[in-house]
C-alpha cells in the first residue's frame, strides 16, 4: 500500500505545492536564448524572427553490441499557418553502426486544416540491438550504463536481441470543441530476422523463446497490425515545452488477422500530462507531472509488442533505465520534473530535476501492478537554442540503484 501511496504522491503533488504562496519579489527578466547572446557579442547579426526553427545534432556513440554509432538528429518545431496558435513538431533521426545496425526513424505531431486536425505519426525502419530481461519489475539488476536508452555496459541478466523492425503507425484526430479531438489511426508493426542468442544456446532460459513458443508465436519474425480509436484533449500552451495546461490522451488498439496481425489483441494506453507555473505570471518555475500506462485488454502479443519502458512514440519514457529494461501485459510509468532557470535574467540556461517510477506485470506467474515499483531520478541542463518555439537542447544524467542513464536530445522529455 505504501507504494502506491508513494506513486500517487510523485504525479499528484502540485496540488499540495501550488497551494503555497508563490509570491515573490519582482525582478528584471527577459527570455533570451543564444542567437540573442551572439549577437550581444557581436558575432552575428540580428534577423527577423520566423514560426519555424529547425535544429541538427550530430548523433555519436558506442555500445558494445552495435559498436561505433553515427549519424544526426533532427528537430523542428513549426507552424502549418502563419496565423496558427499552436506549434507543431516533428522529429527525426537517421544512424548507421559499424556492426551494421541502422535507425531511421521520423515522429511528429501536426496541426492542419486551420487547427482542425491534429495528426501523430510514428515511422520507423530499424535494425537493432535490445537487452530483455523476461516480463514484470521483479526481475532486477544493478551497475548498468546506457546512453540515450541503448546499453553501454553487460549484466549478468540480460539477454541480447537482435531484430529488424518497420513501423508505420498514423493517427488523425479531427477537433470536436475546444481543446478536445477524436479521431482513428493505424498502427502496423513487423518484426523479423529475429536473432536470440540465448535461444541459440539454451531455449529452456531464454525469455523471447520460451514466451514466443508457449504462445504460439513464430521466435524469428511476427506482425501486429490494427485499427485505433484515438480521443485527445490539450490544452498546453506550447507543445515543445509548456509552461502550463493538461494533455490527456486515450488510444484503444484492436490488432486483428484482418489486417495482417499474427493473432488478434487488443491494447489499452492511457496518458496525462499537466504543467503548472510555482511563479505566477512569470512562468519560469515549472513543475510537470506524466502519467503513462499501457494495458494489454484481450488476445495475444508477441514479445516485442508487448509494453515496456522506452516503447512510448518518442522513446522518452524511464531516464535511468534502457529501451526495453521493464516489459510486461500491463506498465504503469509516472514521473514528476521540476524546471527552473539558471541564468537569472535571460533563461538561457536551465535546468531540471526530475524521479520517475515503474510497475510491470507478468501474469503467468501472478505479477500485478505496484507488487515491484522501480524508481530512477535525476537532474540535468537546458540550453535555450529558440525562444519563439521555446526549443531548448537538454543533458540528462538519471540514476537508479547504482544503474546509470546519459540522455542528450532536443526539446523536453515530456
């Protein structure tokens, strides 16, 4: 009972701080960012501001599966409309590896037809490398090191996979009233030429053989593909880094035979997001709150469909732990964050802190939500590259029992 009491005080604690004064005195601010500090310098001329800002990172790094990793990262935050309030925002990504692992991949969320229509998408074509470490948060080791999700470092309890995937999930949602959409999408996913070396050595302990087998998947290669009921409410005041406002979002997913699905499922993912100024007016101590689950309500899902941390549609969930760390039927994720400005008059430098916890389920063995809670927290520094879209680069370091986790993106995590 004691962890789920903990849970709910990390997502739901603003209550309790915004019911504190947060009056304070007043002082000389400015939101800058670092165009604005080169051209204080001297080194760059002013120009005229623009309603889409797009930002290169070049992507290096190394890990003993996939060996040396290289290739860009980019982000954009833009508007479909000169007269647009909101901000939409695509992100995308493309690396090789010297053992010959590939990443391409592009994920957006875009506002069309005047604001009427609000479209996600989520393409991937991916040959990769993932550690698994069977199913639920029982099962737990510590010492790892991964850097932006991907294992630095071995353990003695996960098992390596090697898999090629293509996914292709779009969903629509069309504006009802104020800040509410509905709408449907599409969401196939395949995963094939999979390489269990585990298997390769001992099927009886391999945890995506064993799985696979008892549920009458095919361990080299299997397909989910389906029809989505989306319902979507947000009211943030700025997609790439909210300052205030709510984002609520339910996906019902039916996989079926129909469509090309190895076997029929169904998927449940619920998710909430709220933002809250401890400052007032000025907006620049800002407490966040994430909620995210996804439940497995009917059928049957291969392994690598199934929930796990790190799976969400930008890969932001779980600082601390790797891709895949915690898999499960159900996962429950929260985490809270806390920004605030470090340089006093200008924000372009900020940082965060944030604590995040995770419950997984293993079924077959009688695992429930909130028996194992995994926690991780962390701190790290925000850049503001563009004020216009408020989109700022951000180093994270998050820790969990002696497991430690880099992260370096663009944009927040949430």
């Amino acid at each position: 009972m004691y962890k789920l009491f903990f849970l709910l005080t990390i997502i739901f604690l603003p209550e309790i701080i915004l019911s504190q004064d947060t009056s304070q005195k007043k002082y000389y601010f400015e939101q800058q960012d670092v165009k604005d500090w080169l051209i204080q310098k001297g080194w760059i001329k002013k120009k005229k501001e623009k309603n889409t800002f797009i930002l290169i990172i070049p992507v290096i790094a190394s890990n003993p599966t996939a060996g040396f990793i290289f290739g860009a990262g980019l982000t954009s935050a833009f508007k479909t409309r000169p007269t647009d309030e909101r901000f939409s925002s695509v992100n995308a990504n493309a690396t090789y590896s010297t053992k010959g692992q590939v990443n391409l991949n592009i994920k957006g969320s875009a506002f069309a037809m005047q604001e009427r229509m609000v479209i996600n998408i989520d393409w991937r074509y991916q040959v990769n490398s993932e550690k698994t470490y069977g199913l639920g948060t029982n099962k737990y080791s510590s010492g790892h090191f991964d850097l932006n999700g991907y294992d630095v470092s071995s353990d003695s309890l996960g098992q390596p996979l090697k898999f090629y995937q293509v996914r292709l999930h779009t969903t629509a949602s069309y504006k009802l009233f104020e800040n509410f959409f509905a709408g449907i999408g599409f969401q196939y996913d395949y995963r094939y030429n999979i390489d269990d070396e585990t298997a390769a050595k001992d099927t009886s302990i391999a945890f995506h053989y064993v799985y696979s087998k008892r549920h009458g998947f095919d361990p080299k290669h299997y397909t989910t593909s389906g029809f989505a009921l989306n319902l979507l409410y947000d009211s943030r005041d700025n997609q790439v880094n909210s300052y205030r406002g709510y984002y609520a979002n339910l996906n019902y997913l039916l996989n079926s035979t129909i469509f090309g699905s190895t076997k029929n499922s169904s998927l449940l993912l619920l998710e909430y997001r709220s933002f809250h100024a401890l400052d007032g007016e000025r907006q620049r101590h800002i407490l966040g709150f994430w909620l995210y689950g996804n439940f497995m309500t009917s059928g049957d899902m291969p392994y690598l469909a199934l929930p796990a941390l790190g799976y969400d549609q930008r890969q932001r969930t779980g600082r601390g732990y790797g891709f895949g760390r915690f898999r499960g039927q159900d996962l429950l994720y929260g985490e809270s964050e806390y920004r605030f400005p470090i340089s006093p008059h200008t924000g372009i430098l900020g940082g965060v802190l944030f604590a995040n916890v995770t419950t997984a389920t293993d079924r077959e063995r009688n695992v429930q939500l909130f028996d194992y809670m995994r926690m991780a927290w962390g701190g790290g520094l925000r850049i503001m590259v563009d004020k216009k879209t408020r989109t700022r680069v951000q180093i994270d370091a998050g820790i969990a029992n002696k497991a430690v986790g880099i992260y370096f993106g663009a944009q927040e995590t949430f």
